[in-house]
C-alpha cells in the first residue's frame, strides 16, 4: 500500500465512491450501499451485477480480502453448492461460487478492484445457468468492472501508476487453430502513422512472414531472453524466460500480435493517449526479425530469426502426447475378459490438490477370479486385452486374495487391503432417469477462476444427450488509461460439451444446458455404449456406486441431480 496523507485519502476516497451511470439497455439502482444493474425486460431470470462501495482492506491483500468478502456473503444467497478458489493478478481478484437459489443453481463471480488508498470495491455478477443471459451480456458486464478498475485505479498517484505499469500481465494461451495465423485487428491510424514514420534504412517492414525460431531479447538491464517459436498453422511457443503457448495474429502490413507478456502486441488507448505498445514484422537485409516495443515506458525487445522451428507446434505435440496416452491394449469389442471370469470390480476415488487446483482421481480395481488383479482400468473389462496389457505393463498387475469380507493384494511379499469398495456393474438392456452432472473448478494467482459443468442425462426409452457450462474469471492487467480494453476481465460463456469431457468455446445449442440432439445408450455389465447423432459409437468403462447415485463413464464419475 502506499502511505498517503489522511485528506488525500478521504479526497480518493469520495471519487472512488463515484457510481458508474448504467450501460443502454440497463437499469440502475442504489440500495444500502450498494449499486445494482441489471439488463432491461430481464423478467424472472437472475442476471444482475451488484457494486458495494469502497470498504477499508483491513491491510489484507486483494485475495485474502476477497476471500473473506465471498465466504460472508455467498450463504446470504442461499445453499453454497460449491466455493471457487481466489485468484489475482493486477490488484484484481476473483472467485467463483455456485448457489441455490429457490431451488435454481446460480454463479455468482465475485471480483474485487482497487478503490483507493487501503480500499477495496467488490462486484458480484450473479447469473443463473441460462448460455443466453451471458452471451447476450457479458461484454457489458466487462465494461462495468473496467470503468470500476479505472476509476479506482486513477485515484492511486502517478507513482504507483507507474511502479504498477512497469509490471506484465499473464495471458492465457489461446485455443489451438488448424488454419494460418488469423490477421492482426487491433491497429489504428495513430500506429499506421508511427509505423509509417519510422526510419528505415534497409530494413523492410511486413510481407510474408517467415515461420520458425525466433531469439528474442528485451533491451534493458537484465531484460529476458526469449525462444519464441512462430508455426505456420497460427500457434507460437515461447521458451527460456517464462513459457507459454497459443494463436499468434499477423498481417502482411506487418503488424503482429504475439503475447503482451514479451512485449510483442499492439495496443492503442482508445481515450486519445497515442499509441501504448507497437509490435511487428520487419526483414534487414533480408534477414527476419520482429521488434516491440512499450512505449509508455520504453521497453523494446528485438528477435532475430534462427532457423527452422526445433519443435512441433503446440497442436501437433497434443496430438503426439494423446497418441503416446491412448490405451492400446484391446480386444475386438466384446472380446476381451468375460463377466464369468470377474470376481469383482474395486473403486476408490479422493481429492487431490494441485496448487489451487482441485482434482478428484478415481482408480478402478478389477480382480479376476484367476488371483490376478488390475490397476490401470481404462477401459470395459470386455475389451481389455490381458495378455498384452500383462506384457506391456505388468507393473499394473499382481496377486488378490479375500480374507473375510475383505480384498487384499500382494505387494512386495505382504498383504494389504484394498482402499477400496465394491461396485454394481449394470444389467443387460437396463435404462437410466434423469441428469448426470461432472464439474471441475480451478483458480490460479495468473489465470483467475474457472468452473466447468457437464451433464449426462439419460431417458429410459434409450436416449440421451451431453450438454455442459462453463464460468471463467480472470485476472488479466488492465491500464487505466485504457479500461475499454478489458478482454479477460470476466468472461462468462457457453461452450458445448464434447466427447473428450472438455468443453469448446464458440459452440452453440439448445435448452438452458445447451443439450445436442439426442444419441442411443446401450449398458451391459460394465460396458456403456453411447451412439451420438452422428452414428458414432463408443464403448466406455460403466458402474454404479453410492448406493446408485453415482455413475462412472469412460473413469469419470457423474452425480445424479435431485428431481
């Protein structure tokens, strides 16, 4: 923090209190403390964004400070379904939660901006699971908490401005692209005039880009040192001094658009401050480059080409990584071990954490009644094949034995008891009723917060339907001279659940869960199939457990919702 005198704090103070006037098409109103918009004809649906105004941190940090907000106030709505993780970057933290609402799950993303000297504002956006609701008002729900951030941020002095400036954001990778690098869209006639003003000498700007590495330096003292690798299909890598992968934009202008990280993007202020940063693409004598540079603090990094790339592209390399993971030791469908020769099968499943990632591992045991037991279980027990699993990964197999109503296995000579319970393998031609939910949610100190939904849901004449949604919150910079560029800010989308249990942003679908047209399932023992609208069939590991109201799929476990 820094240490202002008490009437410059209480001049911030007042300015930050200042609400922000509502956006077209919404409406404002103030109610103890506190401003509430809300989108016009929004009826009986749940879509409003809730401002407080500026509360002391009490000296916390933004995280902690957030934290303690969120946990007071997400029960006030009603029952917590689930608590998101805070993440920060920039003086911005965010946090996602899940609540009932009358019955009605709702996500409530709570953010939190600076507001001054030892202030701190908090903005809520509830919305309930409704794709249309976020698509249809999201970016102005971007806006708010940028006009928020900025005018917090303007109270700060020119001191803090600039210490705060000097550092970077993260941002996060974007999705993989199969095409070239999609052009740049973020120029203006102020940076066609400063690129148009430069001095060139023999060096020539724009063309055709030349793919490959790239070494990069920043030109300060102790500036990074960077391997930024460029692919002809629109993905870059960078490595050495920080890492990160995903789509790069170029036009033949010259104009390039990387990652604001290694100062190699174009930004303008769009309040008439000139041109803030400016990156391109430039030949010397025939020789490749590309130069950035940060104007407001003169920060410039020039790359030299060096060849061809060393590595695969970040798509191609997922590609090679889901090769090297696939279970490959199958049978013809239905031709591996038969349910005559399964003793049982064993389930056990816990969290573990990964920073502030949570993740629920779930690992199946199957004993046959031959005394041999399985620990790698990916797949039906009727399509593993045991003689190439055993001679490829006997590190998975060993000795069971029951002693009472236990299971036991061997392990270095001693026995010991299976973590573990049984499960219920389904019935020939049995049908399932009702919704089927899998959800994740993550936060991280760079990326923010993200909660992810995915529904199963089953009818008993044979049909069923994946759907999913998605909520994300981070906590990219944002300059206060510019708060209309708030790309990442809050983002709210609705993303279509695809096979692979990920979601993908820019699908579209039906119904408030964006349910697809409907397939045909098939549950045998522990064999799912699953035959999508498009006639594609999948074989997938199936049980119950819980008593029934959890189902396993493919090694994930969905949760029955209550009717």
């Amino acid at each position: 923090m820094y240490k202002k005198t008490a009437l410059l704090a209480t001049l911030l103070l007042a300015t930050a209190a200042h609400a922000v006037d509502a956006p077209d098409g919404w409406q404002t109103r103030r109610d103890n403390l506190m401003t509430h918009y809300t989108p016009d004809n929004i009826g009986d649906r749940i879509f409003m964004v809730s401002v407080l105004d500026p509360l002391p941190d009490d000296g916390k940090d933004e995280v902690a400070w957030l934290t303690m907000m969120a946990d007071k106030l997400a029960p006030n709505y009603g029952e917590v379904l689930q608590r998101g993780e805070a993440g920060a970057g920039r003086g911005i933290a965010t946090a996602i939660y899940r609540v009932s609402i009358a019955g009605k799950p709702v996500t409530i993303i709570f953010t939190a901006v600076p507001a001054g000297v030892g202030n701190m504002r908090l903005i809520q956006l509830l919305s309930e699971e409704d794709p249309a609701l976020l698509r249809d008002h999201m970016d102005t729900v971007k806006r708010l908490i940028s006009a928020y951030y900025a005018e917090g941020d303007s109270a700060e002095t020119s001191a803090a401005t600039t210490a705060q400036a000097a550092e970077k954001p993260a941002v996060k990778p974007a999705a993989t692209t199969q095409g070239g690098p999609k052009p740049v869209t973020s120029n203006s006639k102020e940076s066609d005039a400063l690129l148009a003003g430069l001095k060139r000498d023999n060096m020539t700007i724009g063309g055709a880009l030349t793919y490959g590495d790239y070494d990069c330096a920043v030109q300060m003292d102790k500036g990074m040192k960077y391997t930024l690798s460029l692919y002809d299909n629109g993905q870059y890598r960078i490595t050495g001094d920080g890492s990160s992968d995903g789509e790069y934009q170029y036009s033949p202008s010259g104009y390039i658009n990387v990652n604001d990280d290694v100062f190699l993007y174009n930004h303008t202020s769009t309040f008439g401050h000139g041109v803030r940063e400016l990156a391109f693409y430039f030949t010397d004598h025939g020789k490749p480059g590309l130069y950035g540079q940060n104007i407001a603090n003169n920060i410039i990094v020039v790359c030299a080409y060096s060849g061809a790339a060393k590595g695969p592209s970040p798509a191609q390399e997922a590609v090679d990584r889901a090769e090297a993971a696939r279970f490959k030791w199958v049978t013809a469908p239905g031709q591996g071990v038969q349910d005559k020769d399964i003793e049982t099968l064993l389930f056990h499943g816990e969290a573990e954490y990964f920073g502030t990632d949570i993740t629920f591992v779930e690992t199946q045991y199957l004993l046959l009644k031959d005394g041999w037991a399985y620990d790698n279980l990916q797949v039906p027990p009727a399509d593993l094949d045991v003689a190439a699993s055993r001679r490829h990964e006997p590190e998975h197999w060993r000795r069971w034995r029951k002693q009472g109503d236990n299971y036991q296995y061997e392990k270095d000579g001693q026995w010991q008891a299976y973590d573990a319970t049984p499960v219920r393998p389904g019935k020939a031609g049995e049908t399932l009723d009702g919704t089927y939910t899998y959800s994740t949610s993550s936060g991280t100190l760079y990326t923010g917060s993200h909660v992810s939904f995915s529904y199963l849901t089953f009818g008993k004449d044979g049909s069923f339907s994946r759907s999913g949604y998605s909520s994300s919150a981070s906590t990219n910079y944002i300059d206060s001279s510019t708060f209309a560029n708030s790309d990442g800010v809050v983002s709210g989308v609705y993303d279509g659940f695809q096979d692979s249990g990920t979601v993908t942003v820019g699908s579209t679908g039906t119904g408030g869960k964006g349910e697809e047209r409907p397939g045909h399932y098939k549950i045998d023992g522990y064999t799912i199939e699953l035959t999508g609208p498009d006639g594609k069939t999948e074989r997938k590991l199936f049980f119950f457990w819980a008593d029934d109201k959890n189902i396993s799929v493919g090694g994930t476990t969905y949760s029955r919702e209550d009717k």
